[in-house]
C-alpha cells in the first residue's frame, strides 16, 4: 500500500503560516536543505502540519511520512536533539494553549468515576467558577460596562466557536432593554460581520466575548471595531487574554473546566448579570417588557393557571 505523506497532500498548508514564528519551526526549514532526502521528507512533513506532527506518537508520524523510526530519530539530532520524543516536546510547547484541554482531559479520563460522580463533579466545578467570579466582580468596572450598553446607539455582540451562541443568548437577552441590537455571529461568516462593522462609530458598542480557546476571527473583527472607532466591551477570562488591549471596558468570567477548554455554563451566568443590571439601569424597563411580551404573544403557549 503506497502512504501519502502529509507533505505531498494537495491540502498541505505553507509553513510559513500562522505557526511560522516558532522557534523550532524556523530551525527545521534551516536545516532542512543539508538534509538526505528521507530526512527532508521528514522535515517538509512536520513544516506542513506541525500541529499534527506535535500530536503524533514518533512510530505514528514516521508511518505516514513513510519513513523509518530511525530516519526520524537522525531527524531530529540533526536538529541538535537527543531524539525525536524530546523534537516533538519542543514543537508541543508551541501549541500549549490549544493542547491544555486535551491533556486535562486525558488525565480526568484517567481516574475511575461513576456516572454520577462525574456529574456532581462538573456542577461542583461550575459552582466554583460561579464564585471565582462573583469573588473578582467587585473589583471590576460594572458600572462602566453598564454605562457602554446604555448609552449606544447600536449594540453588537460577537463571538465565534462557542462564544457564538453565547452572543447570540446576549443579544436576546438585550432585545427588551436596546432599541437596536444584532449579533454578529451569524449566516454569513466573518466576512459579513466586517460589512456591518465597517458602517459602525463612536457611538456604537460592540461587546466581543473570547474564551479558551481564542478564536482568530474575533481578535481581528475586533480589531476591525476599534480602527473604526467603535467602543469595545470585552467579556473574557484573564488579562493576558489577546482581548484586553483592544477593550475600553473588560469583565471577566472564570471558565476552567477538566474536560473542555471553558465553562459555558459562567459565562452564561455572567451575561445574565450583566443583563440585571441593565434592566436596573434603564429607564422603562417594564414597559419595555411589556410591549416585548404583547408583541411575541401570538407566538407563546399560555397555560391557564400557571404564572412565570
């Protein structure tokens, strides 16, 4: 059976992508014109896809690069290592963001637990999260946050991966309370949402959420957002979160969890809050809630008897 190297596929990616900048990355392309011909085969390969490459066991990768194990160990000393296992824990410190919650979850899988067991363990670890962030609110700028959504012309929420719906629930949430709002999360892709930011100022806000693990396309509409003069409210999870430097105003919520990059379920509750104090801030507030509620009427199911 002939093995196609990820090299020679027709959907290998430049190297000097978005992965260029690592240091061990730009040692391989160095080196690699010095090289034999397997062993250049070897380093085109992780060069192509040094994700995969980062994740691959040394007896995986060699298979489908269709080189031997020993072609890949002389690889890596050429590069001044002792072998390829210690190549390969280099190449994956580049990527220990995006491996993180794989790893926390492979050791979670490791220890034996009941069904559940392992239920009350992730609420425990919601409700913790619920604390942690309930702890740190008092020292965050609420009240400015506030502030931003009221006094907006136009409100938009943003956010990709998970964080889309996220946006797409605040957005809802914000309908009663802001005259105009819209998501930017929707049919049409980054792209689309850049057509409406393009339109956007300085009266506007747009309220960008981004959790692990940060997804590009929100950094850079963003990004988009504030060249344009459009007030920034970010909701994320530490400061050293790519978010922040872009933000007039920053909330965060702590999101840890073993078996996934974020907890969605802090989040939500932080939206929630934000939502609260909206509806204390605003004038009108059941009126407004009021005509919501005649309006998607015809749309409900009414229960005699039961009241919410």
């Amino acid at each position: 059976m002939t093995v196609t190297s990820p090299a020679a596929r027709s959907d290998a990616p430049a190297w000097s992508g978005r992965f260029a900048s690592l240091p061990v990355l730009q040692q391989v392309a160095a080196g690699l014109p010095a090289m034999p011909a397997a062993m250049q085969r070897m380093g085109q390969a992780v060069l192509a896809h040094p994700f995969r490459a980062a994740t691959l066991n040394i007896d995986e990768f060699a298979n489908e690069v269709a080189v031997s194990i020993a072609t890949a160990n002389r690889f890596a000393r050429a590069l001044n290592f002792a072998g390829y296992p210690q190549f390969r824990a280099e190449l994956a410190r580049g990527f220990e963001a995006i491996l993180a919650p794989v790893e926390s979850l492979r050791s979670n899988l490791k220890q034996a637990t009941g069904t559940q067991q392992a239920m009350v363990a992730s609420l425990r670890e919601t409700l913790a999260n619920l604390e942690h962030t309930l702890q740190a609110l008092q020292h965050q700028p609420c009240e400015q946050a506030v502030s931003l959504i009221a006094e907006a012309d136009q409100v938009l929420t943003l956010g990709w991966g998970s964080s889309a719906y996220l946006a797409g629930v605040l957005q809802h949430e914000l309908e009663p309370l802001c005259s105009r709002v819209g998501s930017l999360a929707q049919a049409g892709g980054p792209s689309h949402a850049a057509r409406q930011l393009v339109k956007r100022g300085p009266r506007d806000l747009l309220i960008a959420l981004a959790f692990p693990r940060y997804v590009e396309d929100t950094i850079a509409l963003t990004r988009l957002a504030r060249e344009r003069g459009v007030k920034v409210l970010a909701l994320t999870d530490e400061p050293s979160s790519p978010l922040v430097p872009l933000a007039d105003v920053t909330l965060y919520a702590h999101v840890d969890r073993q078996v996934a990059p974020t907890s969605n379920a802090t989040v939500l509750a932080l939206l929630e809050a934000l939502v609260a104090a909206l509806a204390h801030r605003t004038d009108g507030a059941v009126q407004r809630a009021e005509e919501m509620a005649r309006g998607v009427l015809p749309w409900l199911q009414v229960e005699p008897g039961r009241v919410r």
